[in-house]
C-alpha cells in the first residue's frame, strides 16, 4: 500500500502541492488528472524519488521501491521511428531492468489499432 500523507512541494514562492493526502491500494488502478500547471509531474516525482525536498510523507508498506510496482502511460504517446511496438516495449522493460523475454506472446499487440503499435512495424 502507497500512503500519501500532507504532501507539500514549492518552487521558490510557489506552492504547487500543498496538504496532499492520498492511499493507493495494491492491484488498484488510478488516474492523475489535471489542468496544466496543476502539480500532476511534481506529484509524480516526489513518488518516484526524482525530488525529495517536499513536506509531508511517502510511505510504501510493501517493502519495494514504488517504481518497481508502478506504471506512466503519458497522455501523448511517444513512438520511436525505428523500433517495433515489441521492440519498444522490451526497451521500457530494459530500462527498468527487467529483461525483454518477459513479455508474454501477444503482448506487443495490445493496441492493434494504432499502426505504429504493431508488433513487426515501425511508424512511417
């Protein structure tokens, strides 16, 4: 479990989070929404350790590190030219360490409506 508890970050002057209190459950899914400026990013890197000057407290009682259970699909997807949708993903799995042969058969399909997602072809 993920407690949140009066969370607080500034930038100078301005507060952009401020008595923030949250609890995310194992197996549950959430969504950050928000207007520009909002404070979504900050919440986000003081979850994920990129910022550690904020009031407040981050309390994981599963005993991992928050980005080894946690996922950001982002808003605007970003697709590199040259890699495949499976190519593209066995780099997101590189990059948290874990290697590319543990994606299930099919995985890389899981959007088959967008072109560029397929699994064997690259975005034009």
């Amino acid at each position: 479990m993920l407690s949140i508890q009066n969370l607080g970050k500034s930038y100078g002057p301005q507060q952009v989070l401020q008595g923030v209190n949250l609890t995310l459950r194992p197996g549950s899914i959430h969504g950050l929404v928000g207007a520009n400026g909002a404070g979504k990013t900050t919440l986000l890197h003081c979850l994920y350790g990129l910022l550690t000057d904020y009031s407040g407290q981050i309390q994981e009682t599963t005993g991992l590190a928050i980005r080894d259970h946690t996922g950001v699909l982002p808003y605007e997807p970003y697709f590199y030219p040259r890699l495949t949708g499976r190519e593209y993903l066995e780099f997101c799995l590189q990059a948290r360490h874990r290697p590319g042969s543990t994606l299930r058969p099919g995985t890389a399909c899981w959007s088959c409506r967008s072109t560029s997602m397929r699994r064997n072809i690259r975005p034009a």
